[in-house]
C-alpha cells in the first residue's frame, strides 16, 4: 500500500483518539475533578500515540516535514467537525467551512510544485 495512504489512515486513527482524549471529558466528566479527566484524557492519548508516532515516521519517508504538518491538519478538521457536530451535538458552523476553505489552501501552498521524496 502508498506510503501516504497508510500515514493518512494511520493519523485518521490516532487523530479520533487525539479528539477524545482533548474533548471528549467535557461531555462525560465536566462533572468530575479535572485530574480525573486528566488521567482519562492521557490513558486515550497513549493509543492516540502508539499509532501517531509510527505514521509520522512513515510519512517522513515520502514527504517532508510542512506536508506531514499540512495533512495532519487537514485530517484534525476533518474528524474534530463530525465529532463536534454528531458527538457534542455543536451543531455546524460557517467557520468550519472557513477553517476547511484556508486549510485547503495551505496543502495547496505546502504540495504545488513539490516533489514527494
């Protein structure tokens, strides 16, 4: 498989477990003292980890650093606004949009031209 599908769908995996791990106490332990959420938070971290640090080294591979940054952000958006949407119930916002709009341009910026390694 493409060096760069296997680190998209490796970050897609630790970014959903990224998102828990910052977010998702405010829904389940907004109650609760925050060095509980804390150590919950970093116990979902540690597998967000386990598979973020492995693709970012496979990424490194065929791409360099501002891409890897790039794609990561590109899949943070992508999983933080169906999280906050479906999961939180936030609802969706213009500024998502925005946010998605900018963000496209910057892997535009970060890819034209460029050679993957």
């Amino acid at each position: 498989m493409n060096k760069i599908l296997i680190t998209a769908v490796m970050l897609i995996c630790s970014n959903v477990f990224m998102t828990f791990a910052w977010y998702g106490h405010l829904k389940h332990l907004n109650s609760k003292p925050w060095i509980i959420a804390a150590l919950v938070s970093w116990t979902i971290a540690l597998f967000e980890y386990i598979i973020q640090v492995p693709a970012n080294r496979i990424g490194y591979q065929v791409m360099n650093l501002g891409q890897l940054k790039i794609i990561q952000e590109v899949i943070t958006l992508s999983v933080f606004i169906p999280f906050s949407v479906f999961y939180m119930k936030e609802g969706m916002k213009h500024e998502y949009l925005w946010a998605a709009v900018f963000i496209l341009a910057a892997v535009f910026c970060v890819f034209k031209g460029a050679v993957i390694k």
